[in-house]
C-alpha cells in the first residue's frame, strides 16, 4: 500500500454518493495516463513490460516508446463536487481481457471511451460492448500528439454518435481537461433515461 | 440516478474476529469494486485501491474458470509473497472480503476464522438493501 498515514486524502463526511466510472478504450490511448492525471488519491496501476511476443498481438504500429501496457486495472478516485465522488476503473485496452472486462463493468454508471485521433476506428468495437451492455457513454478523444483534430461534426459523424452522446478533445495528461471529460459523461449520465430502466430492473 | 455500493463503518466491529495475531487488514468490498467496510488499520484511500486491486483479481479469477473443470464456482484467491499473505473469499452472493497477512501466520486456523466470518457477513449483507448494486450480469 505504501502511502504514510498522514498522507491519507480523507473524504469529507458529506460525501456519500459513489459513481463508478469505466474508461476504456484501444491499446495505447491513454487509459493509465488520465487515471494518473485525474485521480486524487495515488492511482493504482497494474503494469507489466511488454515482451516482444506482445509487441506482435498488440500492433505497436505508430505507437513509440511504450514499454509497458496494464494488464488487469487501473483505478483512481476523484472527489467532483460536494456530493458526488468519482470511482474510475480503467480496464485493458487489448481484445484478449475482454472476459474481465465484463466483470469490472459490474455496478458502473457509465464509461468514458477514449480514442487516439489518428486511430478512431480502434474504439469502435468498444463502444459496441458499450451500447450492448446499456450502458452510457461519452467519448473523448485524447489529442496528446496534437495532430490536426477533425471538426466535432466529422468525429461524430465518424463514431455515429447520437447527438445527446457527449463528445470532447482533451489531453489525458491536463488535470482540467481530463476532469472536463469527465464532467460531461457524468452530467449525460445524470440525465440517461437507462438509468432508470437499470435501477428497475 | 442510482449510485454506487455506499460505505458502512457500522459493519466494522464484524472484522474484529478477523483480526488474528498477524494479520495486518481486511476489507469488504461489493461486487462494484467499492469498499463496504474495511479495518480501522488501513486509510481510507488505500482501503479504496486495495478493494479496486481485488476487484480485477476476483475479474481474473472469475475468467479462470472456464480452466477448471466443469462449472466450477470461484470460492476464494490466495496470493503468496514473500511478506505474506493475501486472500481473497466470497461473503455471500455480491460481496468479497480480502485479508492481508505477514508470513507468519498460521494458516489453518486463520482460513477457518475468515470463512466464519464471510459466512456471517454474507448473511448480514444479504438483509441490507443494495443501492445500485442491480445484478446485470
């Protein structure tokens, strides 16, 4: 655990309401990075270095210096407002751990799918889990290599994203950005009609 | 909205039995991942990232079933360092309670300990409403 007990960030008493949040998204996007970024407690993370055997699944085409890829969770917590505490679970980006995926999304409110803008198409088949599964989402696209961004309206059109379905840019390494991402999936999962089908069901 | 599993330090005092002679912390955590309760050893935000690091090794465990025979049913994890030890049981249908320890302990006696224990609590937390806890698997 190793953090010093005086180093505790200690939770107000007010704060009751959890919200459990999956970000997902392809190998590489920046999952751990804005875990890292956004979380107010040290994140937890569960890197392995990835051997060359690895390297061959996981396409690293395009993708440099990235030595490790997490195997299994990372998670962070952030504190949004006097009521409202975020629990963020950041699942394998790769195919293969999708079965555990399925278990870590058990009691999420909704996921914030992140995407490389160089790779878009790479969060599709995430974002299918998502719609299958009913559960809400925004997506946001990480433009940490700040290429040229494609306007709002080709990304949206390029995720056919119905119009309700928040879509934002941010830099996973900017804490108000990450926590502007944030922000929008929360308050679209605020105003989801599913979640009422979810709590009846 | 519904929201996610809710603390409940009121449920604390039923760790107490866990608390054998070389055990460092336990914590209960929900189905979600989210810490039920957890021992007055161990601060908050880690209580919160232990529960989130036995949530994804329950996930891990849960996916190897399907390597074990014929419909197995995961019972518990346990995790050997060279510091201790770690276990991971069920307490009843939606909840998990981890137990860390050093290497000292005796084994034996501590895992029947824990399993009376998740027994109790399995039966404790079946009575409590779920807040958010629909079961969507």
């Amino acid at each position: 655990m190793g953090s010093e007990p005086s180093g505790e960030v200690y939770l107000p008493d007010s704060v009751r309401t959890a919200v459990k949040v999956l970000v997902v998204g392809p190998f590489a996007v920046g999952k751990s990075t804005f875990v890292n970024t956004l979380s107010e407690i040290e994140p937890l993370h569960t890197e392995e270095t990835m051997t060359r055997d690895g390297a061959v699944v996981d396409d690293l085409h395009g993708i440099t210096d990235k030595t490790t890829t997490t195997v299994a969770l990372d998670f962070g917590r952030r504190t949004l407002s006097d009521r409202v505490v975020l629990y963020m679970f950041g699942t394998p980006g790769q195919q293969r751990f999708l079965s555990m995926w399925e278990d870590l999304a058990h009691g999420a409110l909704g996921a914030l799918v992140l995407a490389d803008v160089a790779r878009l198409e790479e969060s599709f088949d995430v974002i299918s889990v998502l719609e299958e599964r009913g559960l809400p989402y925004g997506v946001a696209i990480n433009d940490f290599n700040s290429v040229d961004i494609p306007s709002h309206e080709e990304l949206r059109e390029a995720f056919d994203l119905l119009p309700e379905i928040p879509l934002v840019t941010c830099d996973a390494r900017d804490r108000s950005a990450t926590a502007r991402a944030m922000i929008s999936l929360v308050e679209h999962v605020l105003a989801s009609p599913l979640q009422h089908a979810q709590e009846s069901a | 909205m519904s929201t996610n599993t809710v603390r409940r330090p009121e449920l604390r005092w039923m760790l107490d039995d866990v608390l054998l002679p070389e055990v460092r912390s336990a914590v209960v955590l929900a189905r979600d991942g989210l810490v039920i309760t957890a021992t007055g050893d161990i601060g908050e935000a880690d209580a919160d990232r232990f529960a989130a690091c036995l949530a994804s090794l329950r996930g891990s465990s849960a996916a190897a079933t399907e390597f074990c025979g014929a419909q197995p049913t995961w019972n518990q994890t346990l995790i050997e360092f060279d510091t201790g030890y770690i276990f991971l049981i069920a307490a009843g249908p939606h909840a998990y309670m981890g137990v860390s320890t050093t290497k000292k302990v005796d084994m034996g006696p501590a895992t029947q300990r824990f399993h009376a224990v998740v027994q109790k609590l399995g039966s404790e937390l079946g009575t409590l409403p779920r807040s958010g806890d629909s079961d969507r698997s």
